[in-house]
C-alpha cells in the first residue's frame, strides 16, 4: 500500500467519526462545554474541517472550501474569514454556533476535496519540501500526516466529548 492511499484512508475516515460525534445533537449542546475547559463538540468539528482545508487549499495552491463553497456565509461566525481556530482563545471557541448537518456537510466538501487533491500526487510529490524554513525542513508527506494527525485528534476529542455528553 503507498503513503498517499494511507493518507487518503485516514482523511476519509474523518466525516464518519464527527457525524457519530455530532448526530442527534442541538446547536446548543453542540456548543456547550461538556466539562470545565473543554472545547465544545460544535468547534472541534469545525476546527478539524477548517483546520484540514486551510493547510490543504495552502499545499494545493487554491482557494479553500470555506470561501470557494462559501461555508464561511453559511456558518456566519463572529470571526475573520480566514480563521481557522489555531491558537484560538477559549472564551471564542464557544462562538462556534452550527448546526449537526452544517458541521458535517462541511468537513464532507472538504474532504472531498482533500481527496481529489491526494489523487494528483505521486510518491515522490510527498518529498517535495514546502517549508524550509523550519529544522528540520517539513516535506509535503510530513505536513498531510501533521493535518491529518491535527484531524483525528480533534475528531476523537468530540467522541469523547459526546461520550461525556452522553453520560450526564
């Protein structure tokens, strides 16, 4: 099996985890706390979409989905429309107000999209350097397993989030 049929069986496997995550939920339970400090099951789905999109629309050279599908107007966030929740303070992840279908839909364009973009690449595409300012240099491969490592631990953070939910 090559790196990019690993990679893509890991993006695609993002939308099922935070459809089970989000299913049956309101938009207030969504955006509620679960527990003290906890990031709200409605941002963590978010993140992990936009998240994804920003650092695969950068490495595809396009423009993300949350414009050129205007998510960005169809969620109406309270945030720069280049926002994607890194290194967001606490207070704001609470401002993410969406519904299950929304937030699900939209990590769904985007991981089409994800897809279609890893089905351009060929092995060696993954050893291309896009960041050699940093030691050491961060190659293509190196950046896709970093969004996809940023996805499923925010994905497996609203299952556990709804776990919690689910228990009180």
């Amino acid at each position: 099996m090559s790196a990019i049929t690993l990679l893509a069986n890991g993006f695609a496997r993002l939308p099922a985890i935070i459809e089970r995550a989000t299913q049956g939920l309101d938009r207030q339970q969504l955006a509620s706390r679960p527990a003290p400090g906890a990031n709200p099951i409605a941002w963590l789905a978010w993140h992990t979409a936009r998240g994804q999109d920003a650092w695969v629309s950068d490495l595809a050279g396009s423009e993300p989905v949350w414009t050129a599908g205007e998510w960005h107007t169809g969620f109406a966030l309270p945030f720069a429309v280049d926002e994607n929740g890194f290194g967001m303070p606490a207070a704001d992840t609470l401002r993410v107000v969406a519904s299950a279908d929304l937030l699900t839909g939209y990590l769904a364009a985007v991981t089409a999209r994800t897809l279609a973009y890893l089905s351009t690449l060929s092995e060696g595409d993954l050893d291309d350097i896009v960041d050699a300012t940093r030691t050491p240099v961060i190659t293509r491969g190196v950046q896709l397993m970093s969004i996809l490592d940023d996805g499923l631990q925010h994905s497996g953070q609203a299952s556990y989030a709804r776990g919690i939910l689910d228990r009180s």
